[in-house]
C-alpha cells in the first residue's frame, strides 16, 4: 500500500499526496489498458490527467475504438469498472477513475448538458414535471448540472438502477 504524507496537526492528507495517488491511479489505469489494447491488438493513444479530484483516463486515436465503446456506452462503463477494479487491486485504494474512448464521454456530456438546459426551460415555461428516459449515472450528474444552472426549476433521480430517471419540475 502507498504512504501518503500527513499533516501532523490534523492527520489529514495534504493536497499534494492526494494529487500523487490519482496520478499513481492514472498510471496503473494506463498500464492495465495498454495491456488490454495489445491483447485486443487494437491502436490507441493512452491520456493521463487529474480533474475535479479524480484521475481521467482518455484512449483515442484508433479505428477499432467505437467497439470499446459500445452501444450507448455500456462497454465503456463496463471498461471502467474493471480498470476502476484493477486500479483498487494493485493501490488497496477505491478509486473515481473517469474512462473516456475516443471521445465519446466528452461529446455525450455536451448532448446531455443540451438536453438538460432544454428541458429545465420547456419546465419552466409550461409548468410541468418532465420524466426523462433511465440514465447512467455519469449521464443523469451531467442533466442535473444543467438543470441546476436554470432558476426555477430543479431535478431528482428516481427509481432504481438500470432504471434510474432523472425528473426536472419547477421549484418552489
């Protein structure tokens, strides 16, 4: 297991040992998704950063990559779930890890942040709740972001998982 530095008059982990165990997680995420892109023999440029508190995985550059992405993301989420796996397997710690291929998370955040404004206004004009279709989580934080920076309205994430809606309504 890694030693992070303490701060001796509280016992908490400074921010710069923090910021060394997501790069530490990036680096393990990049290493076991080379391994499986060599395995796969598909091509790939492997990105490492650290955003927002958490490492950010990014695969782009290869004719082969939709495939790791899949219908709707779903193999994409199920790739980062086992990156996240193999991350907590070699650190002991559970990692955030945030996976994107070729792009696809960033244009999806777009699509939804549109699909959130737009809707938190169509809320706000008629007055009534909308029920959107069921979300990953990922996709359902991106909504709620958008609907949060329109006055007025507000969402809540209902029922369970797969199915999982987010619903905009005017707020008080």
């Amino acid at each position: 297991m890694p030693k992070t530095a303490q701060d001796g008059a509280t016992g908490s982990v400074t921010a710069s040992s923090a910021e060394d165990q997501l790069v530490r997680e990036g680096d393990i995420a990049g290493d076991y998704l080379e391994r499986l892109l060599d395995l796969l023999d598909y091509d790939g440029d492997i990105d490492l950063d650290v955003e927002a508190g958490r490492a950010i995985v990014s695969i782009d550059g290869g004719d082969d990559l939709e495939k790791l992405v899949g219908e709707r993301g779903a193999v994409l989420e199920a790739l980062q779930e086992l990156t996240r796996l193999a991350v907590q397997q070699e650190s002991g710690n559970r990692s955030r890890l945030m996976l994107d291929i070729a792009g696809w998370r960033q244009s999806r955040r777009d699509e939804l942040t549109k699909l959130g404004t737009r809707t938190a206004k169509e809320v706000l004009e008629s007055g009534e709740s909308v029920r959107l279709r069921p979300m990953t989580p990922f996709e359902r934080k991106v909504v709620h972001d958008a609907v949060a920076r329109v006055k007025g309205v507000s969402s809540e994430s209902e029922g369970e998982e797969p199915r999982r809606q987010v619903v905009v309504f005017r707020s008080a």
